[in-house]
C-alpha cells in the first residue's frame, strides 16, 4: 500500500530547483469522493462515480459549445503531491521507473489529465465521470477528447506533413 511521502526501496529524489517561469491560473474546482491519496483510484473510469467540475468565473462563458462533445479532457494540479521524485518503485518491490514513464502524480509539474464521459452540465457546473483526483483539486483546464475534435480553423501547412522526420532547431535564450 502506498503511504504518503514515503521513499520506497531504490527510489530517487531529488532537491528541485526554484519555480521561475509559470504562472497558472485555476478555472474551477473538481469534486470528488476521494479526500485521501490512499483511496483515490490509480486511473479515471468511464462507469466511475459522478463527479463535479465547476467554473469560476470569468471562465463560465468558456463553456459554450462543450455539450456537443461526449468525452473531454480535464487537466488539473495535483496540488497534493511531492514534485520530487525522479525513480520510482510504484510496485514497491525495488524495481524503479523514471517519473516520464509512468502516469503517477508524482511529477515535476504535477499536472494530472483524465478523459471523462460528459454526463450533463448545469450552469457553471459539469457532471462527468472518469476522474481521478481528490475532492478539491484545482481545476487547469478543459477540452474536447481530440480523437472527437475536428479543428474549426482553416487548415495550415503542418496539417498535411506526414512521414519524414525534422530535426527542431535550439533556439538561445
């Protein structure tokens, strides 16, 4: 069983540095059943409990046209978890995996996605089922499942580059 803050065997952590750069903004709020870690499922279920996804405003208005739409995306801050780990033992038997291979909380940037299934939506608030986060986790963001978005805007030069690979360029600070 997991226990909060713990170090398992072969783990890694380390001291990250200062935040310097990113500002985010919380939307809304997520309510849940789940007030402890330790009882929160490990992955979002599309017959889980439902759960309730408000916004704040000025935000509320962002909402217009989501209905059309039987799955989002909902990206929210694991405002609860260490940022520190960069092995992990998730078995607990020794045998780590680095932080980007996992889907764990634990994270640098501990921004947490799951896709729900948009029950209904009552003002402000959304009904969905297939989170799994804790009873008040500040809310990031909101978008369409992508594998039902068609894009809105007109087609660009990228759109239609396909098969080879392209080096990026390092751009200096």
């Amino acid at each position: 069983m997991v226990r909060l803050n713990e170090i398992r065997e072969n783990e890694v952590a380390i001291t990250p540095p200062e935040p310097t750069d990113a500002t985010l903004i919380f939307i809304g709020r997520v309510s849940t059943p789940w007030t402890s870690r330790l009882e929160t499922p490990r992955q979002g279920r599309p017959d889980g409990p439902v759960c309730e996804i408000e916004i704040f405003e000025p935000w509320v208005e962002a909402l217009a046209g989501v209905e059309r739409f039987e799955r989002l995306e909902v990206l929210y801050w694991l405002h609860e978890s260490r940022r520190d780990l960069v092995l992990q033992s998730p078995a607990s038997n020794g045998e780590v995996h680095g932080t980007f291979s996992l889907r764990s909380p634990v994270r640098p940037n501990p921004i947490g996605t799951s896709i729900v299934v948009l029950d209904r939506i009552e003002g402000n608030r959304l009904f969905v089922r297939g989170l799994d986060c804790l009873d008040g986790t500040p809310l990031l963001d909101l978008k369409p499942d992508r594998t039902l978005f068609k894009p809105i805007a007109p087609p660009q030069k990228g759109d239609f580059e396909t098969g080879a690979v392209h080096m990026c360029k390092k751009i200096d600070d």
